[in-house]
C-alpha cells in the first residue's frame, strides 16, 4: 500500500514547474510509545500548563511566545508577528543553486524525504531535471516551510525519484577534528591482519542488520502482560574486559579473531 503524501506543490527550476508529491523516508510509526497513568486508578494523566509563579492553571487563549532577555524580563511574539516573518515557501520548492554532490558534509543532511511528480503532465520535466542532475554528479540547494520553520533543503537523483533532505543550519553543526593522530604509523602486519579481518566480515547489507533488540523486548513484555505470563529476558553475551596492551597483544587478539571467524565460516 502506497504511503499518502504528507506535502504536494512544485518543483522550479527556472521556468520549468512541476507538481511533485512528498513523503518522510522514515517513520517511528511501529515504535512503542507509552502513555503515562495514574496508577491508583488506571487513568490518563492530562498535562496542563500552570503559571510558575500563582501555580493557576493557563487557558490557551492565554498562551503566548516569549523571548527571554533578562532574569524576568521577555519579549511577547504573537503568531501574526511569525507569520509575517516567515518566508513565502510553503508550497513551492525554487532551485536556487547546484553544487557537486560530495562536497555537502553527512553532518549537515537532517531527514530524508522521498519526492517523486504528482501528475502525468509534469512527469516528463520531472525526469529531465532528475537525470542532468544524475549525470552531473550534483545536488540541487533550495529553501522549504517544514514542520513549522524555514529550512534549507538538498535534492539528490535517487531511482526514479529525489531524496529531498532538510538541512542542518551552520551554526547547529560542530567542528571535529578527529582523534589524535598516533605517534607512529601502524605496523604493517598489524594492517594487514585487520584488513583481513574486515575481508571476512564483509557482507551486503540488508534491513535486518540494525534490527531493534529492545523494541522486540517491550512487544513481547506487552504481550507476556496481557497474557499474565512472564516475559522472556533478553540473552545478553558475555563480554570480555578490554585490556590496554602492546602490539604483541593485538597482534594476538587479531590472529585468534581470524581463527574464530574462519570457525564460523566452516
């Protein structure tokens, strides 16, 4: 069953315009979430929004931003004030520019959504602009009204389709240096066991690989509940206590990882 697009408008480029659908590429959807109860009586807890200071509740007539610029003192936003401010791309992604496809960081890509025409009539120019996109190697750079803010946002070719990617702002993104660099370069040998270490771990990837362990466990607690059965404990392995050591020990540590991987194997 098709997933119902969250968002519909137009793709712009120049003078070329096309409807296009959209849809979130992820969902916690299937995630158990749990509601918080009064355990004397078995029913929901409401939450309520109460003045700090008289400890009366709010009505949400009453409600209103503020922006905090002293120990006490804010400065009240109304809705009609953001609005005004607020840029006029709710329905239309215009691209404003291209770049090369690699030199947009995997820090800066937020959410992934799948973007794909809208209707047969602006399928064709759909697909012209996927393809030189494709075959230029590049990602298109435009601005989008998201989950109530202005976002800057990447398409990429992906299929048929376009990856539309809502983007980190600069300033959310950390500088990483990366660890030390080692005082010495690494033995040769011990290179090249590890590499073949990694040779016989290599495998295709498949969905199964970043299964959730512990979202398996609350659906089976939920059931064993209902059921008033005990649930299953999750087998957890024994772990070995990493040790510091010299090259002689990982040496050792990589000549016994070899010999348990060829065990599996066999």
């Amino acid at each position: 069953m098709a997933q119902r697009a969250f968002w519909k408008g137009y793709l712009k480029l120049s003078l070329v315009t096309c409807r296009v659908a959209m849809t979130p590429a992820t969902s916690e959807r299937e995630k158990v979430r749990f509601h918080t109860l009064n355990r004397a009586t078995g029913n929901r807890i409401v939450s309520r929004y109460v003045d700090e200071v008289s400890g009366t509740p709010v009505s949400e007539d009453d409600e209103t931003r503020g922006y905090q610029t002293g120990d006490d003192s804010y400065v009240l936003v109304e809705d009609e004030e953001l609005d005004d401010v607020a840029l006029e791309t709710t329905r239309t992604i215009d691209i404003e520019s291209f770049v090369a496809r690699d030199s947009i960081g995997w820090v800066y890509l937020d959410k992934p959504h799948y973007l794909v025409p809208d209707d047969e009539v602006g399928a064709e120019a759909f697909a012209v602009i996927r393809s030189a996109m494709e075959e230029t190697k590049t990602a298109a750079l435009s601005r989008l009204v998201m989950y109530r803010r202005e976002r800057g946002v990447m398409l990429e070719p992906r299929g048929r389709g376009l990856i539309l990617w809502t983007l980190r702002y600069g300033d959310e993104v950390r500088h990483f240096d990366g660890a030390p660099e080692a005082e010495e370069a690494p033995y040769k040998a011990t290179l090249t066991l590890v590499k073949k270490l990694i040779s016989e771990r290599t495998q295709a990837f498949e969905p199964a690989m970043v299964h959730d362990p512990v979202q398996e466990g609350l659906i089976d607690l939920i059931a064993s509940k209902r059921k008033k059965r005990p649930a299953k404990k999750a087998a957890k392995p024994a772990a070995e206590e990493p040790t510091g050591g010299n090259v002689v020990s990982i040496m050792d540590a990589l000549r016994r990882s070899l010999s348990t991987e060829k065990g599996k194997r066999k």
